[in-house]
C-alpha cells in the first residue's frame, strides 16, 4: 500500500497570507495526485488533480506542484471559506489518503 | 448539477447487516466508475470499494473484503453498500464518490455529504 503523509498537522495561518501545505508518497506515484477540501459536516471538494490541474470552478489562488513522491498545495492568498482540512490523495496505485492537515485561522 | 446523495446509515450491533444506498442526478450514471469512502470520527478518509460503471467489476479495500459488497442499479441510478459482520471498527461516516472515469483509476470529482454508521452493542 503506498503510504501519504501530509505536513504540518496543523497550519495556522492570518487571511491574505500564504499557505503551503506538503504531501509525501513512500513510492513514487508519478502525477496521480489529487487534493480536496473538506468543511465541517460537507462533503470533499475536489480542487487539484494530475497533481497541478486546477479542478473545474476552483479559484486561481489554488495551485498545486511536485511529481514522484513530493507535492505541495499553495494557497496564494488565504481568504476566510479557505479555513478547512486539505487531503492529498493518491490514485497511481489503489487510493491512499493523507491524513489531513487543518488549516486554521491565526 | 450532479447530486450524490447517501441513506441508509444508523446505529447497529455488532455482527449485523446494513445497507446503504447512494441516489445519483444530475449525470449519466451508468458511465461512471463509483466508489465509497469512509471517514471515522475524527479521522481520514479510507478508500473502502470501487464499482466500474457497468458493474462488471469491483475491488475492496482489505479491511472490508469478504464482508462488504458494493453494487449499482443503472436503472435506478442508485449505488449500494451491503454490509454484513459489522464491527465497531466501521464506525463512521460513508460517502460515495464519482471516479472521473468508468473503470476507476483515477480521482474522485464528486462527493455526497456521507451517511453515518455506528456499530455499537
């Protein structure tokens, strides 16, 4: 089973600044790397996928990048419906997720 | 728009049954691999089945093999979870998703808010 693990847990962060979250595979996983946002009590979002692809409706502030086993999820601007739990996902082999990381409001 | 809409949960003893139902809209079902997930409380997401989109195949994750089934009805739009010799371990709450493509294999672009399951005697 490819193993993700997600750095920080935690992301405290001040509206408008910047974010940027981790995500490792313990293998390679090439692009196949997805990452969501989820709000108490909703659903996922799909917001990246082909570990840079910008998913339909998802605002340009959303970037993602990396290949192989290492990727990152930039927020560029941290606006306040950004506050929620990010996944990265992998798709390469099964489907593993990250265990999270809040981003929390400093 | 495409709605994904789960039922079915509840509070169940161990080493009983329940099954639940995911109701589709807003696209063509029957083009679509379909999968569920689970998130215990306070916890990740675990990737738990997959169905390709004309049901001729599905795969488990190992924590559910041999006691889940996961199964659709293209006629109905309706994707199910039949699961049986529940443990308290399947506490959670159950999503199903759209793969982005028929056959699986990729990722997950729609998601229903879940249905809880509590396995508690």
């Amino acid at each position: 089973e490819i193993v993700m693990t997600q750095s920080p847990a935690t992301l405290s962060v001040s509206p408008g600044e910047r974010a940027t979250l981790s995500c490792r595979a313990s293998q390679s996983v090439s692009s196949d790397l997805a990452w969501y946002q989820q709000k108490p009590g909703q659903a996922p979002r799909l917001l990246i996928y082909g570990a840079s692809t910008r998913a339909t409706g998802i605002p340009a502030r959303f970037s993602g990048s990396g290949s192989g086993t290492e990727f990152t999820l930039t927020i560029s601007s941290l606006q306040s419906e950004d506050f929620a739990v990010y996944y990265c996902q992998q798709y390469n082999g099964w489907w593993t997720f990250g265990q999270g990381t809040k981003v929390e409001i400093k | 728009q495409v709605q994904l809409v789960e039922s079915g949960g509840g509070v169940v003893q161990p080493g009983r049954s329940l099954r639940l139902s995911c109701a589709a809209s807003g696209f063509t079902f029957s083009n679509y691999g379909m999968h569920w997930v689970r998130q215990a409380p306070g916890k990740g997401l675990e990737w738990v089945a997959i169905i390709w989109f004309d049901g001729s195949n599905k795969y488990y994750a190992d924590s559910v093999k041999g006691r889940f089934t996961i199964s659709r009805d293209n006629s109905k739009n309706t994707l199910y979870l039949q699961m049986n010799s529940l443990r308290d371990e399947d506490t959670a709450v159950y999503h199903c998703a759209r793969d982005e493509g028929a056959v699986g294999g990729t990722f997950f672009d729609y998601w229903g808010q879940g249905t809880l399951v509590t396995v508690s005697s």
